[in-house]
C-alpha cells in the first residue's frame, strides 16, 4: 500500500514537472514602421454625440463645471 502511494507522488510530481517544461516561447515579431494596433476614433464620433464636435466640447464644459465645487455652492 505504501508503496503504491509513494509510486503514485512520484508519478505525480514527474507529470507536474513536464508539464512546466511545455511554455512557448513569447518573442512578438514587430514590422517596422507600421502600427499594428487598434486604430482609435475620436471622442466625439460615439453614440451620444454621433460626430458632432461641438456638442461633445460643450458637455465636456458642462461635466467639467458640474465638479467645480465654487460654482455649485454660488
């Protein structure tokens, strides 16, 4: 019985050891001199606003006054 069991942890920790031994290698080939992430649209190009800049400024003036603790207590 105890034999078995010492067997067992033996096996155990042998597949545990291969199994750390099984990592890819994690090198990221770059092209130079192009971009290769997301591309980025503009603030004001999402849902509430819809491309329309000068609305998108103004709720950023409105937001921003909103926190200004002088302007809410006058």
């Amino acid at each position: 019985m105890m034999n078995r069991l010492l067997a067992a942890a033996i096996a155990s920790a042998f597949v545990g050891g291969l199994a750390a031994c099984g990592e890819r290698p994690q090198d990221i080939t770059y092209k130079q001199g192009t971009y290769q992430g997301k591309h980025d649209t503009q603030p004001w190009d999402n849902e509430p606003f819809k491309g329309d800049q000068k609305a998108w400024e103004l709720a950023l003036k409105d937001r921003a006054q909103s926190q200004n603790e002088y302007k809410r207590t006058n």
